[in-house]
C-alpha cells in the first residue's frame, strides 16, 4: 500500500473509463480519492440515461426492506457505485480494492492544494456524442 493516496479529480471526465482506471489502481493497492464526482459526465441522451436510472430504482421487494436492494442518488454514492461494479466485489481483494477507494462531492479541504491527477484517455472533449453531468442526474433521480 502507498502512503499517499492518488486524488483524481473527475471534473470533466468520462464516468466509465474514469471508473475503470480507478478500479485498476485500487486493486494494485493504491489509496483512490475522488474529488468534484458530481461533475463526471456520462455519455448518451439525457433522456434514455435518466429513463434508465429511474426503472432502476422501480426494482424493490415485496418481503422485508432490510433485504431490499438500496439504490444510491446522490452524485458521490452513484460514482463509487459505479466503480463498485469494475471490481470483483464478493472476493477479498476486490472488497480490500473497494475500501480504498473514497468519493467526494465539491473539495474537500485535506485535498484542497494537492496536486490531482487528470486522466487524459477519459476527457469528455473527446466526446462527440452528448452527455449528462452525474449532478444534472442525481438531481433528476431526487437526491437523498
């Protein structure tokens, strides 16, 4: 395990290919911060991206809702979602690798001079597609 972590900042960044550089480096055994996770974007229409996101959260059950599957809204809990999907999470050390990992919303001020690290392959410049902003997303789904 490294001593620092590496911050990366999401501004501006592509939500899956930043999840997937994020996974990697956690599952080598580095220490990940995420800061500014409500400005990722993810690609496609705004429409069809938001239609997806709710009939997500529709799944529920019928039995006890300490077993229902809980869904997350807000920007930093949707991005760590997302990277818990890249990791094999059931084995130890996909679940070691998901503990290293910390999201933030906005900066936080231990993070506030560090130098962050960008991920050039996931600029949303490359993007000729539209897209949508985690924030603009977790707005539309209700934000708790």
């Amino acid at each position: 395990m490294s001593a620092k972590p590496i911050i990366i900042d999401a501004s501006g960044l592509i939500l899956g290919r930043l999840a997937s550089y994020v996974a990697k480096y956690s599952l080598e055994g580095r220490e990940i911060v995420i800061i500014n996770a409500e400005k990722a974007v993810i690609s496609g229409k705004r429409k069809s991206i938001v239609q997806e996101a709710k009939n997500i959260l529709r799944t529920r059950t019928l039995g006890s809702q300490d077993k229902a599957p809980t869904h997350p809204r807000r920007a930093d809990l949707y991005v760590r979602r997302v990277i818990r999907g890249m990791l094999p999470r059931r084995k130890s050390t996909g679940a070691d690798a998901f503990k290293r990992i910390k999201v933030y919303i906005d900066v936080p001020e231990e993070f506030a001079n560090k130098p962050t690290l960008k991920i050039l392959e996931a600029e949303s410049s490359r993007l000729k597609n539209k897209y949508i902003a985690v924030e603009d997303l977790s707005s539309e789904i209700g934000k708790m």
